[in-house]
C-alpha cells in the first residue's frame, strides 16, 4: 500500500463494493479498502452480534478480521494471518467498545501515550505475543441513514511516503470517515441478502436439525479457505479469485437446501435407513438444484452445481449422478471435504463430535475415493484458517 487514496478513488470503490454480495468477504474488502484510503499497515474490523450471558440477551461487538501487512509479509506464499476470536463488552473501556458506544471517532497519535481524562484503555496483550508495535489508531464506527451500527473499522499505523509510522491526519480521516459512510450502505445490503440466505437455512433447520446456521457458515467458510489455498496454487488471477470468493461463498451455504423437500420421518429418523429411505434421502441434491434451474448468475449456477454434486465422489461411487473425479465441479468436490469435515467434528443427535486425530485420520483415509486426492492435500495445508473459521462460527 502506497499513498492514501484520493476521492474519485474512493468512488470507484464504493461501486465495487456494492457489486459483493457475501456479508464475510465485505467485512474483509471494506478493512483492506479502509486501510488502503489511510495508507494504514494494520487494521481491525468488528460488528455489533448479540450473545446470551446468565440467561440474558447482551450486545457484544465481535472481532471479525484482522489485517497486518507487516506481519504478513514475514509469512509463507498462501498463508494466513492467524489471530484470535473474541467478543468484548461495548462500553467505555476499550477504545473499539468507547467508538461502538458513542458513535464518534476515535483518532490516537499514539496508544501507549494516551491523552489524559479518556475512559479508555489500549490493551497490549496481541502487541506482545506477536511483537508488533501499534502506534496510531483510527476508529471509525460503520453507521446506517438511521444512525443504526452496523460495525467499527480500526485501522492502525498510518505510514508517510517512506513508510515511517505517523498520526492519521485531518484529511485522511476526512476521507476514511467519507469511506465508511458509503461502506455502510453496502453492509446493509450484504446483511439483508445473508439474511435471506439464513431464513431459506432456518427453513431446512426446522425440518433437519443438523442445518444450523452456524454449520451452513463454517461450511461455506471452509470452502471459502480450501479454494483460496487452490487458487494460490492453482495460479489463478487475482481479479478471477476475488470474484470467484464471493459466489462460492454464497453458493456453499446453500449445499444442502434441497432437504426442504424431504419427509420428517426420514429426516430425523434415529435409526438407520431403509434402502428405499436412503434413496429418498439423496434426492435432496436433486430437490435442491432445482430450485435454481431458472438460472440468471454465475452464482445462481454455482449453487445449482454445489446443490447437485457435493455427495458425488470421487471414484463414482456417489449419488446422484455418480460422477467422477474431474466430471464433479470443482465447487462440488471443494464443497464436499467442508461439509464431511464439519459433519465429523460437530454433535448430532446421532454421534459425539469426533476427536480432531480421528477426524483428519478420516479425511485422509478417504482421499482418492471419496475425496479429490490433490484437494484432500489443500485441505490439510489451510487446515490453520479452517480451525479460525470454526471459531468465527460457534453453535449457539
């Protein structure tokens, strides 16, 4: 990142934001553009989540994602930043919760010297484990036309034209103040489309308890990281990756919508299936990839495949095409180690989670016949962000 951007710049962004459809990967661009406009190496983006504590409903501003150029740079090529998940009170104490409170910005030259009378304070605990120095902060709270919070940006370490670290000036918060107004809308709109997406999943949650919303986002989650770790790989563009994210993103939390169709007796049936039962239960991927058939995006398309294909296998011996390796759609094949991993690791009605060995033991134990072999290895290479994604998306 070089040079603040100016704000024709800004525009054109905004116009680009308001093409991505997936609430996640917003939240990610809108903190990549909102340190690109401040020239900041670091930043943090949080969003106001409500969370039940000794039977009480509380506001609580979730971390969402965290962005360190600095620290990222010193990784491997297709690594990422690991950092950790946690929910803080919104309230005086922490300058992200002091922003989310009062609504106003918070401009810091410097966190380890700050102004007499603030009720805030800078915790060093993350400067210290990873040995980066945060110096200026800008916090800036993400609002509606109404006034409604959607999120904080924090963005850390402003940089002059020789990289030295600097206060975030008048103008520069000017502009990210400017950015997040716009930045704002977009969230809005991101949030009502995941919101759709949620309802059509609390549908399928009404009929099959294993379709939590939670479940739904760590598969489209994991998807999300199994691609990126392909893609690295792979060679793929830039510009093709960052469309690409977005509709697998979307397309995967509606895997297993198709299972509105099918009966409660055989949906939550304790005991195991007859074959003609069985054969009832696979044409959910059917039942769900026709409810694309009028296709009018590629996102639309990719749900369809997703819908269709993600119990295939690699060796044929799928359902409900029996399709083989390279015939099932990426997206299916990508869609399909995300689903099985979640499966194994969460608690159904039927099972106990199983221990992590166990569950990577049967991952690799079904790489060439259930899984694609070269995406099995991609798996166990992003498995770092996959574990961070768990943690974004805990059962409630």
């Amino acid at each position: 990142m070089n040079g603040s951007m100016d704000l024709n710049s800004i525009l054109k962004v905004d116009s680009e934001l308001n093409r991505i459809k997936d609430y996640d990967l917003l939240l990610e661009r809108i903190l990549l553009e909102a340190r690109r406009v401040a020239n900041a190496d670091a930043g943090s983006i949080y969003v106001p989540e409500f969370v039940i504590e000794d039977g009480v409903k509380v506001e609580k501003l979730a971390f969402k994602y965290s962005q360190n150029e600095t620290l990222e740079k010193m990784l491997p090529p297709g690594e990422k930043l690991i950092y950790a998940i946690f929910k803080a009170p919104i309230s005086e104490k922490t300058i992200s919760g002091y922003c989310a409170l009062t609504k106003e910005i918070v401009n810091v030259p410097d966190v380890y010297n700050l102004p007499g009378g603030v009720p805030y304070s800078f915790g060093v605990s993350y400067d210290k484990s990873s040995g980066y120095k945060t110096t200026s902060m800008l916090t800036i709270p993400l609002l509606t036309v109404t006034d409604k919070l959607l999120g904080v940006i924090q963005v850390i370490n402003a940089r002059d034209r020789n990289g030295v670290v600097i206060p975030f000036n008048a103008d520069v918060t000017a502009l990210v103040s400017h950015f997040a107004s716009s930045a704002a809308h977009a969230l809005e709109r991101a949030a009502s489309t995941r919101s759709m997406i949620l309802r059509m999943i609390r549908m399928a949650e009404l009929r099959d308890p294993k379709e939590t919303g939670a479940h739904v986002n760590r598969v489209a989650g994991y998807a999300l990281d199994i691609y990126d770790r392909y893609a690295e790989r792979a060679g793929i563009e830039v510009d093709v990756r960052v469309n690409y994210r977005d509709t697998i993103r979307v397309a995967s939390m509606l895997h297993d919508v198709g299972k509105v169709a099918i009966s409660d007796l055989i949906l939550k049936k304790p005991a195991r299936f007859t074959p003609e039962e069985f054969l009832e239960m696979q044409r959910h991927t059917s039942y769900g990839a026709s409810l694309f058939d009028d296709l009018l995006s590629e996102t639309d398309m990719i749900s369809r495949d997703i819908a269709l294909s993600h119990h295939e296998n690699w060796d044929g011996t799928g359902y409900p095409e029996k399709r083989k390796r390279e015939d099932i759609p990426l997206v299916s094949r990508i869609a399909a180690i995300a689903d099985v991993y979640d499966a194994l690791c969460s608690k159904r009605v039927y099972k106990e989670p199983w221990s992590e060995k166990e569950v990577l033991e049967e991952i690799r134990k079904m790489s060439g016949t259930k899984f694609d072999p070269f995406l099995t290895d991609i798996f166990f290479e992003a498995l770092p962000s996959i574990k961070q994604t768990m943690n974004l998306y805990p059962e409630v």
